[in-house]
C-alpha cells in the first residue's frame, strides 16, 4: 500500500493540530496519536516497530505540546511497564506497537488486567508469525489482542476501519479505560494505519472526555478494590494519603495478596464480569443492508471496508447482502451479531489470516446456517471483487 | 531385592487406601511420603503421590497424598477419606483433621509445635490467638483412634533428634498392612548412609510406642496442656535500658542471641528470643538493627534521635 | 503531610504492622535491609504519603508490602521500568525499587543498564543474595563460583556479576555498596544515596540463611552475617593490598558519582522547553 501523502506526512509532523488547522489530510497513526492527547493522555513510553512507528513519532511531537512526556524505552516489555507505572501515578498513558512487540507486551498487560490499571495499547497489525511481514498489512493478532497474556482477564478490543474512526476510538479507548479500569487495545491493520484519509474535525463525534473515578473519603477507611453497585473500584492517586498496595498476586478487596478461595473467587467474578455490566458502553457494532439479506458478511478493520463495496457489487447481481462489523471487536458483541444472522442462509467471514474470527462467528450463528470463510495470507489486502466472487460461488453451490 | 522376594499378591481391597502426610516446610513431609509410596509400590501396588510444597519456603504448610490399591485414579485424597493422617506439626493436624475418614481414621500427630509465620497474621500485639487452641486432651476425646506422640522427644532420648521422621514412620507402620522389615529396608534406602542404623532405632522405638500407646496415662499426662504460651517480657526499672521483644514476630534466627555483645539474651524452649539478663543491656541497640524480624525494640532512658 | 512520624526513629511508624511477622525466613538478611531504608527514610523527612516503592518478583520483591506508603509490586524483572514510568508522570513522587539479584540483573538487566543511562532520580536498592530463594534456591546471576543450589548440582560454573562495575559503567549518577552487618552505615549509604540528584545503585549484601547458606554448608544466621566481614572491605580500607589473600573481597561504601544531568531536567530544559503549542 503506498502512502500517496508524504507531503502532508511532513507537515503534520511539524505539528499542525487536528483542531487548528480544520479540514485536512491525515494517516491514521498520526491520527491516532493527536487523538490520544485529545483524549488527554500525557505519558507515552514506546519502542519503534513498524508500521506502528508514526504514532511514536507524531506523539513525542505532540505530548511536550500539552506538557507531557514522551520515553522511547529500551524494549517494548519496558514501555508496556512503564505506561502502567505512569497510570498508577494517576495520569493517562498509551504505548504503540505492532504484532512482534505487541506478544513481549503480553506480561505487563495481564498485570494491568489484574490490578486494574488503566492503560491503552495501540496494536497496529503486520504479517506474522514472528517478524514476518513488517511492511505488509494482516489481520492476525485478533486471538492475541483477546488471549494474549496468561490466564483469565477483562479486556477490550477496538477494532477502526478508517482515519476518522481511528481518531474516535482511540479517544473512547481512553474513556473506556478509565471508566472501567481495563486495559483496551485499539486494533487494526498496516492498510488504515498508513491510509491518508480526509479528516474533518466537525464531523468527528468523540462525545464527552471521561477520566477514571478518584478516591474520597477517610484513607484509613480505603480499600482498594472495594467498590459499590458499579463494580468499578475508585483508584487513589500517589500523594493523595491513600498509601495502598498493588500486586499483580491475586488479591482480596484490601489489595494484599490472598488466595483464600472464596476471596479470589468474588474478586476474579467481579473483575471478568464488569465489562458484561458495563455492555451499554462497551458495545459498538456497525451494520449495513441487514433487511431483507440473504447473506450476511461478518468481518471487521480494512477488510469491512472491502465487504462494504462487495455490496455493491452483489447487490448489482441481484444478491442481497448484508454486513456486520464489530467496532467493539471484545468482547465480541454476541447479541448484536445474533441478530444480525437472523434469517440468513449464509455467513462469509473475510479476514486477512488463515481464519480466527470465523471460531467466534460459527460459535454464535444457528446450527444449519453454513458459515464460510475466507482468507488471504499474501500480505494483501481482500478486494471488494473477490469477496463478491466468494459470495456468488458460496451460493451457486447450493 | 529381598522386599520384591517376599513380595505378597496385591490384595483385593475395596478401594484404595488414603494416606494424608501434612506438616510444614522443613520437617521432612515429603521425605516420609516417599517412603510410603515406595513401600507400596514395591508391595506390587500403583501409587499415586501428590504434594504441595507450600511456597518453597520453610515454615509454609506441606502436605503430601499417597493413595495405593489395585487400580488408583485419583491423585488427591477427598475430604473425609483418609484412612490414615500423619502429621509431623501440631496445628497442621488439627487444620487437616476433616480429611480423615470420621468412623474408622486413625491420626498420628506429633505434638511439636512450630508457628508459621502466617499462622501468626492479623494477631494483635502480645496476643498468642492464632496458633490453634486444641489440646491431646480435646482430640484423644474426638478422634478414637487417634496417637498424639512426641516424636521429637522419643528421638532425642534416643540422641538423634534429626530422625524424629522415622519415629512417626514407625507408628504409623502400625496401622498399615505391611511388615516392619519392609518398612526397614526401604528407610535404609532414603537416609543417608551414616544415619540408617539411628533411623532405624527410631522406626522402631515409634512402632514400640504405637503398639503400647497407652490411652489413659496420655490422657492424664496431657491433661493440663495448654496451647502454645509465649512469656511477656519482664518489666524493668525505668533508668536502665529496656529490651522490647514482639515474641509473635520472633521467629528465632538466633542473630540476637549472638551478636549481642553483653548476652543479654537467650532462645527460650520455643525458639524465641528472650531478655535472660536485663540488667547487662548497655543500649547498644545492635540487636535491635541485625533483627530481620523488627521484633526488638530497645528503649534507652532520655534517647535522643 | 498527614501522619508525621515522631522525631524518634520507631520503625513502626513505617511498616504496616497488620501484615507481621512477616513472610520471610528466619534470619533473612532482607528485612535488615529494609530496616536500613525505613530508617534512612526517616532521617531525611520523607513523608509516607509521598514515597513510592515498586519492587518486582521474589523474595526481595515481596519486602515493599511491608512498608506503609504507596507500594507496587509489579513483574518479574520490570520494576524499574515501572518506576520509570511513574517517577516521570509523578516527578514529585520520591521513588525506591526494591529488586533482587535474580530480578534486576538476570530478567531486569535491560531495565538496569537503561535507568542507570537515563539517569533518573530514582533509588534502586539491590538486594544481593546470590540465589532464587522464592522458587527453591537456583543459581543467580551473583552465585558464587563453585556455590551449590538446586540448579548447579556440582557447583556453579558460571562467573558471577559486579552489579556496582555495571551500573557504573551504564552511566548511574550514584552507585554503592554495603552490608547488612553494617546497618548505620547501611542506612547512611542509602540516605546519600536517595540525597543524589540523579540514579542512586545501591547492592545490599543480603544473606539466604534458610536455602543457600543451608546448601552450602555456610552456618546459620549469625555465622553468615560475620562471613560479610570476612568477605568484603571497605573502599577507604585500601583494599589492593590485601586482594591477594581476599581474591573474593568487594569494596563497599559509596563507589562511584557522577554529576550526570538528571532525566526529568534533561527532558524539561532540551523538549519541554523547546515545545510550542
């Protein structure tokens, strides 16, 4: 995929503001970046690794701006350890990165997920395994970015299809995880994160900026991880007299260590079953042309866009069909999706890897509803053509 | 082998037998586990053996589940299955007491009392509370086949007090189905060499003391036991310096005892720091920095920070 | 600040008393070092409120629980790229790691050498005590040559780290050394050293009684405590001259300064400064 804007590349690196400027050409890294201090993020820790290394870039232009700061660190396990050091200091923090360095991220992500730090972690997906692909697009991290580190954790995935939306979701994946005290991983692929795309500010809905809950009250009453009805405990700040204890251990509601079954019990229920509670603001699905399809196309990222013209294309045949796309990616929105099958008599699952969302898909759709995927491993992008010719082969075979 | 000659057939039992083997970190649980588990596999029966070595740490709970028969699957022992409970540390019997079989279990416990550090949490200054309350008394009445020995004392009588182990092995060869001389030679295998004739004294001694338990004499010997009592320390006149002890985090390394440069202190029977000669304390306070455990305290007249 | 502690030093005043006795083992050279850092603390009038302490995984990394501030025990090896993070979102924070041999130098030896590069105004003490106690007694990255743990059977073959040449030579604007045995000056070395403007190293020589001296043959408590005065002389003792008949005696005291620019002030006087919005 070439970058047809390096001129407006250099510009933005020069720090021309998304606010300031107003209508203007934007890759979705830099995008993303100017949209995590929107957000108000004020600390980055990172390591370069393409394709993700833009948002480094732009951000260490944009954080000393807005008085924040910016570390390249020495390895992406450190980044991911430091932007949760920075979050347990009370301020908002983001690290960028890619397949390779995403897998070294795991460790301290778990940590995260068990002490529930907020954090956000930008995943912008390459080939792999491995180094693989550096420069080619995939979408193969969609398991990781849900079952990456060890053991059972919350987490959330947000998966943007296009500039504007990187822009967006990266600012809700801030609210998110200060709200609830989750790390969220902002997911997509190589192709939208060097996509130069128009970006209109006016027309970017970001809604309200939501920062996590503070504690109050008596610090000799604090209990780190008691909270009320909301299931969110609210978090103390350093310096503030809590004087509490964080631990990647298993612990009770006190915040030391405990493996008293009923304690670590109630605790892990609570913390894997808050992003459930919280589902009104969790979920995000986007859909097109679901009446009256007869088949439904169910992917997400670059390819959604693909399958969005595929459309078109099919409609012009005299096919029905529809899409369904998770922008909330995990926790995968069952509901949504299985309403969105209703009536279908086919399911195709496009993806650029050699089939993961489909697990999920096939899980959640009817039993005798066919579920077919496709996959392109190449290191291409899926043409809108080619999921139409996959749509038409599925059905002649009928 | 000599064990595999006189091999008998496997028995048909009903189901397997459950032998629960607790303790805490140090005191050879996983030791006595591996001779029972070897004696029943040579005895021609499949064995499983499962332990939990607490934290690595001495002083952390241990326990190790030997279950043996005709065909075992299971590698843990179910709440209220075991035929037979050994353990090597007081507490540590009582806190697995509901493992045993309640009609026909037979417990062997040796009355040797070592507080855990985590046993001691959450206890308030100069409180003892944590450590368990139960006395032989309270569970010679609870339990009918139950052997309170104290394995250490009957070793040290015999001037080893290390093989304590093999004592409880000895008591507890009683109320399992196999010869003594099998139990011997599999012992001489696990000790080291220069040990196996003590070892095997003491197996002995345990056994003989099994076989002879004498129910009653126990029960009046032990009738005025009382749970683990730590001394408070004494008061002193307020113009010496005063040696503060938290004998609930003592947890008797013994730095105390020998670097202080007056020996004002001593190691009481329960491995705890004590102020023997109060009157010899300079306020050096030396004791009070090399302690790991922060339980000293020393208090000059008019200290100045 | 809340909860100034008197102007005696009480040792109290800093630990949370509701999590004794501790976990450590008998003898354990651990909790002398943080006596030594407790009492430092004091005499440098650090409030509890604005002390932060991340340790990592381990023996040493389970000692932080114990004091009464803002404690962080984080990952095996990453608890000063934590602090990393946090001392540069919360400059006003006075930030102590608390690491081991195994933690800082095997898994955390990346983390090392880059905090001591940039220079940080953190404190990181270095609890030495040549082996993995937590998981059983394995060899660590400060083993002594031809010591016996559970992963060196016939002796450990492998040369052992000087963490104070390292961490001087990665550019730490402060590195020293010192026993438990010693525990004023202790105390006072990790005072100077959290006094410096910059990345204090400090390696405690911590002792493992219950695991390592036990598989060695090295006595209990109180004779492996002594063996640190055999073992190690003070920098100002000249030790060149006895190195012959010491070949295994490292200097302690403070070993190395540099006046390095501080990170945060680097950031703020080259970045901060030259940013216009």
């Amino acid at each position: 995929m070439a970058v047809p804007g390096l001129r407006h590349h250099r510009e933005d690196a020069r720090g021309r503001g998304l606010n300031d400027t107003g209508i203007q050409n934007i890759q979705g890294n830099h995008a993303c970046a100017v949209a995590a201090v929107a957000a108000g993020c004020r600390f980055f820790a990172g390591y370069p690794i393409t394709p993700s290394s833009e948002i480094a870039e732009r951000i260490s232009v944009e954080l000393p701006k807005a008085g924040g700061t910016f570390v390249q660190m020495e390895d992406e396990i450190a980044s991911m350890a430091a932007v949760i050091g920075a979050s347990a200091g009370g301020i908002k923090a983001m690290t960028a990165t890619s397949g390779p360095g995403f897998s070294l991220k795991q460790e301290n992500l778990g940590y995260a997920a068990g002490a529930e730090i907020p954090c956000v972690i930008v995943d912008v997906m390459r080939g792999g395994p491995s180094t693989g692909m550096p420069t080619r697009p995939a979408q193969g991290d969609f398991m990781q970015s849900r079952w990456g580190t060890h053991g059972d954790h919350a987490c959330i995935v947000l998966a943007p299809w296009s500039v504007k939306e990187i822009y967006e979701q990266t600012v809700r994946a801030f609210n998110l995880s200060e709200t609830l005290r989750v790390p969220v991983i902002v997911l997509y692929d190589e192709v939208i994160g060097h996509l130069v795309e128009t970006l209109d500010p006016g027309s970017v809905d970001t809604g309200e900026i939501t920062t996590r809950k503070w504690a109050g009250g008596d610090p000799a009453q604090y209990r780190p991880y008691a909270c009320g009805e909301d299931d969110i405990p609210p978090m103390a700040r350093p310096g503030d007299g809590y004087r509490s204890h964080t631990t990647g251990l298993t612990h009770a509601e006190n915040g030391f260590p405990s493996q008293d079954p009923t304690t670590v019990d109630r605790v892990a229920r609570r913390v894997l079953g808050k992003l459930a509670r919280h589902n009104d603001l969790v979920e995000q699905v986007d859909c097109y042309d679901l009446d009256g399809a007869q088949v439904l196309i169910a992917t997400c990222g670059i390819t959604a866009r693909a399958a969005k013209s595929a459309l078109r294309l099919l409609q012009d045949k005299g096919i029905a069909a529809g899409l369904f796309r998770p922008v909330t990616l995990w926790p995968f929105p069952e509901e949504s999706y299985r309403e969105a099958a209703r009536g279908k008599q086919q399911i195709l699952v496009p993806e650029m890897n050699a089939g993961q969302l489909i697990y999920e898909i096939q899980r959640l759709t009817p039993p005798g509803v066919p579920v077919a995927g496709f996959n392109r491993l190449d290191g291409e992008p899926i043409t809108p053509r080619q999921i139409a010719e996959r749509v038409e082969e599925l059905l002649n075979h009928d | 082998m000599a064990v595999a000659s006189a091999k008998p057939a496997p028995r048909a039992v009903a189901r397997p037998q459950n032998v629960l083997i607790v303790g805490v970190g140090g005191q050879g649980v996983i030791m006595v586990s591996k001779v029972l588990a070897s004696l029943c596999q040579l005895q021609g029966y499949d064995v499983k053996q499962s332990q939990v070595h607490g934290m690595a740490k001495r002083g952390g709970t241990v326990f190790s589940h030997v279950r043996y028969g005709e065909r075992v699957y299971s590698p843990t022992i179910p709440e209220g299955e075991a035929d037979v409970l050994v353990a090597l540390e007081w507490a540590e019997g009582m806190r697995w007491l509901p493992y045993l079989e309640q009609k026909n279990g037979t417990v062997f416990v040796d009355t040797q009392q070592i507080v855990p550090p985590f046993a001691c949490r959450n206890r308030h200054r100069g409180a003892v509370g944590g450590y368990v309350r139960e006395t032989v008394a309270d569970i010679m009445a609870h339990v009918p086949n139950s052997f309170a020995l104290d394995a250490l004392g009957i070793a040290t009588a015999l001037g080893v007090p290390k093989a304590s182990n093999s004592v409880l092995l000895g008591a507890m060869s009683t109320a399992l189905e196999f010869p003594p001389d099998d139990w011997k030679e599999i012992i001489e295998r696990f000790v080291p060499p220069k040990t196996v004739q003590a070892n095997l004294k003491c197996f002995d001694s345990g056994r003989d003391w099994a076989l002879s338990f004498d129910r009653d004499g126990l029960l009046e010997k032990h009738a005025e036991s009382a749970p683990l009592t730590v001394e408070t320390p004494r008061e002193k006149p307020d113009d010496l310096s005063h040696i503060d002890i938290e004998a609930n985090w003592c947890k008797g390394c013994d730095i105390c005892v020998r670097f202080c440069p007056e020996r004002c202190l001593v190691m009481n029977d329960q491995q705890i720091a004590e102020v023997a000669y109060p009157e010899r304390c300079t306020g050096c306070r030396i004791c009070e920095w090399l302690c790991p455990d922060f339980a000293i305290t020393v208090k000059t007249p008019g200290a100045v920070a | 600040m809340t909860d100034v502690p008197s102007a005696e030093f009480n040792i109290r005043d800093y630990l949370r008393t509701e999590l004794f006795p501790h976990f450590m083992c008998p003898g354990c050279g651990h909790g002398i070092a943080l006596r030594a850092l407790l009492w430092a603390l004091h005499e440098l009038g650090i409030s509890k409120d604005n002390l932060a302490v991340v340790s990592g995984i381990g023996c040493s990394g389970r000692v932080g629980a114990y004091i009464d501030a803002n404690t962080f025990h984080t990952t095996h090896g990453r608890p000063l790229a934590f602090a990393t993070g946090l001392k540069l979102a919360r400059p006003d924070l006075k930030v102590v790691v608390l690491t081991g041999d195994g933690d800082c130098l095997a898994i955390g030896g990346n983390h090392l050498i880059h905090a001591c590069r940039r220079n940080l105004n953190i404190t990181c003490l270095l609890l030495n005590n040549e082996v993995y106690g937590m998981t059983g007694g394995q060899v660590s990255p400060t083993t002594t040559e031809a010591r016996y743990t559970t992963t060196t059977p016939s002796g450990n073959h492998e040369p052992a780290f000087d963490a104070c040449k390292l961490a001087e030579a990665a550019g730490a604007g402060f590195v020293g050394r010192e026993m438990t045995l010693q525990t004023p000056a202790l105390k006072n070395l990790v005072k100077e050293g959290m006094s410096h403007n910059g990345f204090a190293f400090i390696e405690v020589l911590s002792d493992c009684t219950e695991i390592y001296g036990r598989k060695n043959d090295l006595g209990e408590s109180p004779e492996m405590i002594l063996a640190q005065k055999a073992e190690f002389r003070s920098k100002d003792y000249g030790m060149e001259r006895d190195e012959v008949f010491q070949p295994r005696s490292l200097a302690t005291g403070v070993l190395s300064r540099n006046d390095h620019e501080e990170y945060t002030a680097a950031y703020r006087k080259h970045v901060l400064s030259k940013a216009s919005s």
